[in-house]
C-alpha cells in the first residue's frame, strides 16, 4: 500500500513538473538552447543529462558534439544495430519501450489502460483510417537517452507524409493516464507506405513530445517543428530498403506504427519490452517465433 501510495504521488509529481507548465515555450527555448554550439555548455548539460536519465553514450559514432542537438541526433558505430534480413519479417524502427499494443476495433485503439482513442483523430484522414481498420498496432516510446533516428521496418515505398501541428505533452506513463486522446493532440508526421501494391501497408505516426518537438523526414528534405508554416502534405516516391534511416526526433518522443492484420507479433514483443532497432518486431502467422 505504502509503495502503490509513493509511486502515484511520485506520478503526479513527474505529471505537473512535465506538463503544467508553458510547455510550447519552454520547448521553443530548449530547441534554440539545444542548437547552441559551444563544447563546454554541452559537455555540462550532457553531464546534466546523464544525472536524470541512463543517457550511454559509448555507442555514439562521435565522442565530441558541439551542440546538445549532436547530441540527441547522435549516429551509431556501424554493426551495433544488426538488421533481421528475413524477408518475411518486419523490423522495429527504432530503439523503444513497447506500449500499448493489439489490432483496431471500430476505429479504435488503446493509449493506455483504460484509456482509448480514435484512428481518425490521429491520422487527421477519414478514408486512410478506415482502411486500417482491423491493423495491428504498436506503441513505441522512446526515452530521451535512446538513439533518436528512426528507419524503415521493411522494404517499401514511402507514398505519402501528412504534418500536422499541434501539443507537446509529454507522451511518459504518468501523462498517458491522465491526458484523452493525448497522442491526437501532439504534433506528428503520418507516413504512408506502399508494399507489394498495398497502398497502406505500413504506416508510421512520429509523436513529438514536450522539450524538443522537432522531426525530420529525409524523404522530404524537411525539418518539422512548432514553427514550421509550409504544406501539410508531401507526396513522395522514396523507395526505402529494410533497415534504412528515415528520419529523426531531436527528443525522445513516440512512434505507432500499423500492418496488416495477417503481420503477427513477435512472441518477445509484450508492454514494458525494451526492443532495438532492427530486432523482429512481426513476421508472418506461420512462423511467429522467427529468432530477433
């Protein structure tokens, strides 16, 4: 009782401190502090940074960032993230916390226990979520620490990026119990993907969140943030390999991704599962236990 009691009032704490405060501001201060470029001021917020997370930067293809931005954007040494080559499986696309996850029902999905959400509300397109209706899904939260690129789970062709701007409420735990709709709210990017004359095969819904809500789509050539004021909507003809990078968050933030219903769950994939990029995350219904 005692430790149920200290871990909700240690929720509520995390909840107000992350999300009752000017948070479009403070995030619009923190991406001009974090592009700062001068290597004492980020060798101490790193130091900062590591104080309040498992940041680990002994994987970093770089040792030295000039800027805190380096930081978060940081590359991998080649070979530490090994891509499932099975064609029959569908890799994660990035590093993550596995969430909510199952297949849509009545055009709807879960955001956490007891809490659900509208397709449409988070795709911003009636005729895209209908067609997803019966997909499975997967919530993927990556912390702040994490590796922030993320990269294509399988070999596709990336049709269409719909932007749409919006919050920036911190997409923790603590905030996902208490926010409806709360990944409906935030900024994100709805990428499109066509595989085998599947239109919609895989899609893909980068969730920015509080801080640093900035992505970039390298399809597109655009970097997509609070101030961005351009088309909401990019056509693309982006032919992507398994495995190839796609894009970034500058923070830690969310990826949903949807397929096919016949695209079965890996038998490891289950809530609070830490998964890296490039492990099995589906593969097909007649070989669920295909090796990560």
């Amino acid at each position: 009782m005692a430790d149920s009691l200290k871990q909700t009032l240690s929720d509520e704490l995390n909840f107000l401190l992350t999300n009752r405060i000017p948070r479009i501001a403070l995030t619009r201060f923190m991406g001009w502090f974090a592009k700062i470029e001068n290597p004492w001021l980020t060798k101490i917020s790193i130091a900062i940074w590591k104080v309040f997370t498992d940041l680990d930067l002994s994987e970093a293809k770089h040792k030295d960032f000039n800027s805190l931005r380096e930081c978060f954007i940081r590359e991998l040494r080649e070979g530490l993230r090994p891509i499932n080559q099975d064609a029959s499986v569908w890799t994660s696309p990035c590093d993550a916390i596995v969430g909510a996850h199952g297949q849509v029902k009545a055009q709807m999905l879960f955001q956490a226990k007891g809490l659900s959400y509208r397709l449409e509300d988070l795709l911003g397109d009636k005729a895209l979520a209908q067609q997803l209706e019966g997909a499975n899904y997967v919530t993927l939260r990556l912390l702040s620490s994490m590796y922030h690129r993320f990269h294509a789970p399988a070999k596709a062709v990336l049709r269409e990026v719909c932007y749409h701007s919006g919050d920036v409420w911190n997409v923790n735990p603590p905030a996902l119990l208490r926010v409806p709709g709360l990944f409906c709210r935030n900024e994100r990017a709805v990428l499109r993907f066509e595989i085998d004359n599947n239109p919609c095969a895989l899609v893909l819904v980068p969730v920015a969140a509080v801080l640093v809500a900035s992505m970039r789509i390298h399809a597109i050539d655009q970097q997509l943030d609070l101030t961005y004021r351009g088309p909401h909507r990019f056509e693309s003809h982006q032919a992507c390999e398994k495995g190839e990078e796609l894009g970034w968050f500058e923070h830690g933030s969310t990826i949903i991704l949807f397929a096919p219903p016949e695209r079965l769950f890996h038998t490891t994939i289950q809530e609070g599962y830490r998964i890296r990029m490039g492990e099995t995350l589906l593969c097909h219904p007649f070989d669920t236990k295909l090796s990560s």
